[in-house]
C-alpha cells in the first residue's frame, strides 16, 4: 500500500527529501508558506551559487563545530562531489573557483531549481505553495491557505522549515513554539555568518559607511583569515567578518565584549613595518607618514585614527605593532534576521539516528532548523541536501518497520 508523506518547507532540505521518498515509491506532498519554493535558495544564488566545497573531506567535514560528529554520517552518503553529480544531472555542470568553492558554470540557481522541480512532478511528488504550516491537529497538521484552512493526515511527515535568517523569505521560526509544546528541546537561535555592530563615531560613519578593507588578515578565536570585509553604517559586515561570526558572539556571550584583531599590512613583517616608518620625515603629516612608509590611505589610515587615540604621536614601533594587530570592539551582533543562516534549533538528543523526532514518532525533521551551523562558501547548503536525503532515508526505513 502506497504511504502518503507531507513534506513541511520547499527549501533544498525539503525538496531533496521530496526526491528521494518519491523515488523510493511514496505519494509525497510538499507543502510551501511561499508562493515560489526556494527563495532563499534562489537569492543566495543571485550573487553565483555557492553550491559546495571543493576542499578535502576530513576538513569540509569538521566546519560544522560542534555538531561535526552528529553530522557525519550523512555527509559521508552525500558527499560535495555527489552535490556536483547530482546538480550535473539536473543539467547544471559546476566548476572549483579560485577559493575552492564550487560554483554551477551558469552562476544561478534558477536554471537548477527549475529543472529540480519538473524532476520532482515527473517523479509524482505533489507541490503546493501558499499553505502555511499553522501548528498541529489530532493525528495531523493544520495548514493556512488561500482556501482557507485545511488538515492532513499523513502516514509520515517531515520538516524542513530553516532557521530565523531572512524571515521574509520564509524562515521565520514559527515552528518553534510548537515543537517546543511537543516536548522537543530547542535550542536558542542565533545569528550565524552575520555582520557586527560597532561604536563608529558619526564623522566615520558618514565619510566610509560602505568602504572596503581590501587585502587584510583577520584574527578571533576562530582563527585567522585573509581577505577582505566592508565598513557598514552599523559596524563591519561581509565575508571576511563571518568568518569569525561563531567565535565574536560566543565571545560576547560569554565574556560581554569581544574585538576582531586585523592586521592592515599583512604582507609586511612587524620589523620592516618599524623600519620603513622610522624612515619617514616626523615633519610630514600622519597620513603621507602612513602612505609612503605602510603603504595604507584612505578608509585603512582613518580606521587607525577612528579607534587609536594619539597615534600620531606614537614612535614608529608602537605604531607597527598597532597596524599589524588593531582591535576592532564589537558591541553585538546584528539581528538573526539580517544573518545569513542561523545557529540553534532542533537539539541532536530529541534526534533518532535517522533523524525522527523523539517525542513525536512519525515526524522527521532535516536542514537549517536542526542545532548546528557553518561558515559560507557551500557548507550550508551541502549540510542542508545531506540532511534531507539522510531524513528522508529514515522515514523511509521507519515506514518499512511499522
């Protein structure tokens, strides 16, 4: 007897979920808030999809902190070079950019998208937009939609619904609640990969709001990075800052402040920064001093000025060893909503081992709005596709058990 399975979330977890219970032979119906699946897929992808790493699997493997371990087994039966099979068989060929990171050769996800669903109708799963998950009925699960409300009861279900990170394309952990009255333990979301807000001065702010740092080393207890990130009207944003986003929140959770160190000469050593510095006129401005002995102007000299009280004043090696490792004082992180995925959610100890929820036999639950996070550059969006294949893999196992 055919099994019916109600997918909640059309996000890449829930869709590869969708492929995968098909495939196997289910009626699987996936059910979207939105009215288009994949937004936030679709807009990570406006800039090139980062679709997965190129780099060796022992370290891709171990960027997912503390959940590296729980995580595992489902990377390891999907792993980045099945990411780039599977989206070649949907038409989208990928290349290794000079990062690693693996981009399709279209730099969109729309083309993939696309082709992954009419793959999805072909296989019979069934794709409803506007119905909006709204909590759970007797045996079942209530949604909204412009129908008005409707009930399913299916003989397996599984969530995909992400984290708190740009809810206006859906992820608005509204699902929280729920689960939480469920009895499942949630831990706490958070803002992951996000920017930091900053005590600028206004002078500062309005004259390099939106000026990049090109060519500098970052530091945290994350480790150091180079790169570069851009002054925003907040505080510091981009790549380079996300990097350490784990480490500056944990930081300022624990110990209420925290600074990212960066080294704006990285490719001098602190010795020839002094010397060249010591070189210069003391009769020429701070800036040509900066310019003609450190090679810095512009948005790098003022950051110097903006957070060093009295650096001109200082001897050529105090001000090397400041160049080599100013502290940048964040005062928090910016809001979970702005982030570009969270961190939080489902923790592992209500997890089964294929990935059913304890306390609620029967639903499933895959992707973002499980308890464990990731830098970009295409670990979020593997983790994501493994997570759904390995759930969907255990729904199906439970169904054959029951």
């Amino acid at each position: 007897m055919t099994k019916q399975i109600a997918i909640i979330g059309g996000g890449p977890a829930g869709l590869m979920a969708a492929e995968v219970l098909s495939a196997a032979g289910h009626a699987v119906t996936v059910y979207e808030a939105m009215p288009t699946f994949g937004r936030k897929f679709l807009l990570a992808g406006k800039s090139g999809l980062n679709i997965t790493h190129s780099e060796d699997f022992s370290k891709f493997a171990a960027r997912f902190g503390s959940a590296s371990a729980r995580l595992r087994p489902a990377l390891e039966a999907f792993t980045p070079d099945d990411v780039r099979a599977w989206a070649a068989g949907l038409g989208t060929e990928t290349f290794v950019g000079t990062s690693g990171r693996v981009f399709p050769k279209a730099m969109k996800a729309s083309p993939l998208l696309r082709a992954w669903l009419r793959r999805l109708e072909a296989q019979g799963v069934m794709l409803k937009t506007r119905h909006r998950w709204v909590g759970f009925a007797e045996n079942g699960y209530r949604f909204e939609t412009p129908e008005g409300p409707v009930t399913v009861r299916p003989d397996a279900a599984l969530v995909a619904l992400g984290g708190a990170s740009w809810p206006r394309l859906g992820s608005d952990a509204a699902w929280v609640p729920w689960l939480s009255a469920k009895g499942v333990e949630v831990a706490g979301l958070q803002p992951a990969n996000c920017g930091f807000d900053v005590a600028w001065s206004e002078a500062f702010r309005d004259r390099f709001a939106g000026e990049p740092l090109k060519s500098v080393s970052t530091t945290s207890d994350a480790g150091t990075f180079q790169g570069e990130f851009v002054v925003s009207k907040h505080g510091i944003e981009g790549s380079l800052v996300y990097a350490h986003s784990a480490a500056l929140r944990d930081r300022l959770s624990e110990q209420g402040q925290a600074a990212l160190t960066v080294d704006l000469a990285p490719g001098r050593t602190l010795e020839r920064l002094s010397r060249d510095l010591a070189r210069q006129d003391a009769k020429a401005s701070f800036s040509n001093r900066l310019r003609k002995g450190a090679g810095l102007e512009g948005v790098k000299t003022a950051l110097l000025r903006e957070l060093v009280g009295d650096i001109n004043r200082m001897s050529p090696g105090e001000l090397a060893r400041l160049i080599k490792s100013l502290q940048i004082p964040v005062v928090r992180s910016r809001p979970t909503a702005e982030a570009i995925s969270s961190a939080g959610g489902v923790a592992w100890s209500d997890l089964d081992e294929n990935y059913m929820l304890k306390p609620l036999p029967g639903l499933f639950a895959a992707g973002e709005m499980l308890d464990w996070e990731a830098p970009t550059g295409g670990y979020l969006l593997t983790a994501c596709l493994a997570t759904g294949r390995s759930a969907a893999r255990g729904v199906d196992a439970w169904l054959g058990s029951q």
